[in-house]
C-alpha cells in the first residue's frame, strides 16, 4: 500500500488498528456452549460479552491455542487467534459424541480489528465479508507487520513461535484473565487450579531490551545463575536498542536488568498488557 500520510508511532493511542483475517470453526447445535464450557479455560456458560477469549490448553495445562469465540441462538463460532487451527479442529472433532448435541465443520476465515494501544483495554470488532470499515475504525491506519510485531512485544502479546510453543501454560504468559478458576472441570482445570492454589508459576513473560542482539533461546543470567531465555526477537531499528521477550524465572522477576550469555546489559520490564496470575495463596 502506497501512502504519503505520517505513520503514528506504534505505541501511540488509538493510532492503529490489527485488520486481519484468522481461520474459524463453527461449532452448529445447541450443545455448543456446553461443550466449549467443557474444552476451554473462559466460563462459556456466564460471560456476558460478544466476544469470549478462551484458551485451548492439554490436559496437563499448556497452551496450545488462544481462542475468541462468539455464540448465537443455533451454536458458537470460534476464531483461532494464535496456534494450530487443524490442531483445534482435530482436537474437538475427537471428543464430540451424539449426546453433546453439536456438529463441527470449517467456516472459513474471519476478518477482524482490534485498536492498538497499550493504556486501556484494546477494541475489538468482527467484519462480515461486505460489511464496510466503520467510521470510528477508518482514522486508524491499518499497521504493518513490523509496527505490529513491536506491539505484540510491548504488550507480551505471547502469540510467537517461543511463547506458544506447547511448554507454557497461561499464568506464565500474562492470560490470567483468559482462565476461570470459578467454573467446573474442563480440559487442563485440575493444573490451572494447583497453579492458582498452591504452587504458583515458575517463570513469567517479560519484554527485554538490549544494545547487542541476541538470539531466540539464548540464556539470560543473573551472576553466574541461569535466570531466563529469550522466547522472541525484532529487527532492531536505527537508533533503538534490540528489543524482544523472554521468559524469566521468578527469583529474578524483580530485577531491573540480567546480562546475557556474553555479558551483554539486558534490561528488563513487565509487559504493558500482562494480566498478573493469582497468588499461589489464593484459595
């Protein structure tokens, strides 16, 4: 695209929008809620919103794909996010029975907006195939892959190859607020609830940035302990330090800075949009 308007900094208000398209399931049937009530992290059964954010976890509570789900009177779609969209498909046909009272198949592709900011909650809003653009939307400019990367760091959007990568569960990606610990049993529960009630996590998302490049899964120490590794890394721009995320281990959560496996200065920060996991006292 070819334009001759300023391009707003990425972090900047309300200036860009996310205007993408992402695969979608249609779960058909009036069990539809039920069933995803039983195979994601939301509370399916009592949200009260448009669109429901959902994680799709193992059994054992790792993230394999971030969900966004929109129910209706004759079943439920869902937008797969981030992850393996057959995986999901694959995954659900698996488990569907007669009594479920719900039938699956392809939907094709959603596009969808979401506002680019780091201060308040992000907007977000599905488009049918010949809905125009909204007035409210078309003052935001539609951000490029590199403008959108560096919000997905900022933010700790954990949506790359390091963060899901089926070893991570959502506490320690900053999802807190993806997974309910009030509704019954489903698909990963038993580990988010230990997660919640007594053992805590042993590492959390953080952005990091450096005057060096570095490397995905290099190491990162504090003194001569292995204190994280790093899970993303962009293109550094003229004049900016090298930027990412990492994974950091919960000792050294606190520090300002580690180094990396060369002495290089890392500084460190918690994401604009973690959502913090409960206390590991919360019962």
């Amino acid at each position: 695209m070819t334009t001759t308007t300023t391009r707003p900094d990425s972090s900047g208000q309300d200036s860009l929008r996310w205007d993408s398209t992402f695969p979608v399931l249609r779960l058909e049937g009036a069990g539809a809620r039920s069933f995803l009530q039983g195979q994601t992290s939301a509370d399916i059964q009592h949200e009260d919103v448009e669109l429901i954010q959902s994680c799709w976890l193992t059994a054992t509570g790792r993230l394999r794909a971030l969900l966004e789900i929109q129910l209706d009177d004759s079943g439920a779609n869902v937008l797969v996010l981030a992850g393996d969209a057959d995986a999901v498909a694959t995954g659900f046909d698996q488990v569907i029975f007669p009594a479920d009272r719900v039938r699956l198949r392809d939907a094709g592709r959603q596009r969808r907006l979401q506002s680019l900011n780091r201060s308040k909650a992000n907007e977000v809003m599905w488009l049918s195939a010949d809905q125009p653009l909204p007035a409210n939307w078309a003052n935001r400019l539609a951000a490029d892959p590199d403008e959108l990367e560096r919000w997905r760091v900022e933010q700790g959007w954990p949506t790359g190859d390091g963060e899901l990568n089926g070893d991570t569960n959502p506490f320690e990606l900053g999802l807190a607020d993806w997974v309910s610990l009030s509704k019954g049993c489903y698909l990963g529960q038993e580990t988010m609830a230990k997660l919640a009630s007594q053992a805590g996590v042993k590492q959390q998302l953080r952005c990091w940035s450096c005057t060096e490049k570095l490397e995905t899964q290099q190491r990162l120490f504090h003194n001569e302990d292995r204190a994280g590794m790093v899970t993303s890394v962009l293109p550094k721009r003229v004049g900016q330090h090298w930027i990412g995320l990492a994974l950091i281990r919960k000792q050294w959560l606190d520090e300002p800075s580690l180094h990396g496996p060369d002495k290089q200065l890392v500084t460190i920060r918690r994401p604009h949009g973690f959502q913090d996991p409960p206390h590991p006292d919360a019962r």
